[in-house]
C-alpha cells in the first residue's frame, strides 16, 4: 500500500508527539507501526525530502550497457 507524503508526515508527528495513531486499514498494527518508526527515523535524517515517493528511474538502454562494461 501507498501512503502521500502528507499522511507519512502527520503520522510521523503524532509519533514523535507521542500522540495515538489509528491504523489506516489493510495490515496489522504492529506492522503499521513498524512502518512509521521507519518513516520517523528517515525523517530524522532527511526531513521532509525523505518522505516522498521515489521517481521511477529511466535511462536508455544504451546506458544500461555502459553499467555493466
């Protein structure tokens, strides 16, 4: 499943805040929460950047086969 940034970023504050957070649906708590305290601790060294979704990487496939010369 993927959150927003934006939802990532109010969980990690109610974390670090100490407050409750409810489980949005289609895992476990404690697998949610698991993610959150990742989420907080990628936050804690990259801020909000961290956050967000990665864009998909593209390259030709030339460049592909000079990386593995």
């Amino acid at each position: 499943m993927k959150y927003t940034k934006e939802f990532k970023l109010d969980c990690v504050n109610k974390y670090l805040n100490g407050i409750r957070i409810d489980n949005p649906g289609g895992c476990k708590h404690q697998t949610f929460m698991r993610k959150v305290i990742h989420w907080a601790a990628i936050y804690q060294q990259l801020g909000e950047a961290g956050l967000e979704h990665k864009k998909p990487g593209l390259c030709s496939a030339p460049v592909k086969l000079d990386r593995y010369k």
